[in-house]
C-alpha cells in the first residue's frame, strides 16, 4: 500500500493547529466579536477539512475525501455568513 501525503497539506495542516492554540487560548476575547460563535464553528469546520485531507492518504480515501470537501463547503458558508452579518449591514457613505 502507497500512502501519498504532500508537503503542502501537512504544513496547513500544522498551520491550523497553531490558529486552534490560539483560538483556544484568546476564547474570552473572541467572544467581543460580533457572532464569534459562528466564526468559530467555521474556523473548526475547515480545520477538520485540513484533517482529513491528510488522513485520506492513509485509508478511505474517497470516503474521507468527499466528507473533506463537505466540510469545505460547509465550513465556507459559515464564514460568509458571518462576514455577512458583521459587514453587510453597513450602510456606506457616499
């Protein structure tokens, strides 16, 4: 069995880690976001996109792949949601 892992994935991989000790360690003042919450679940979603990008080169690798980009998907929506609600009701001054 061929296990394929790239570097790339690896390192966003460890690069999401590092925004999650961050989340987790600044979790009381992300709350003075507006709707942190929603960002949150989003950051959590994409991350466990990241995860399972690089399981999928060990085992289950279609089934891992397309939960992978539902959670991309998913993971998205919620971003722009939030973006949405903390940005779109803003009136511009023209």
């Amino acid at each position: 069995m061929v296990y394929e892992i790239f570097e790339n994935e690896v390192v966003m991989l460890l690069i999401g880690v590092g925004v999650l000790i961050f989340i987790l360690g600044s979790r009381p003042r992300l709350k003075d976001l507006p709707a942190s919450n929603i960002l949150i679940m989003g950051f959590y979603l994409l991350l466990v996109s990241w995860i399972l990008t690089v399981l999928e080169g060990f085992f289950w690798e279609e089934l891992l792949n397309y939960v992978e980009h539902a959670c991309y998907a998913v993971g998205s929506v919620f971003v722009a949601v939030w973006c949405w609600k903390v940005f779109g009701n803003r009136k511009e001054a023209l």
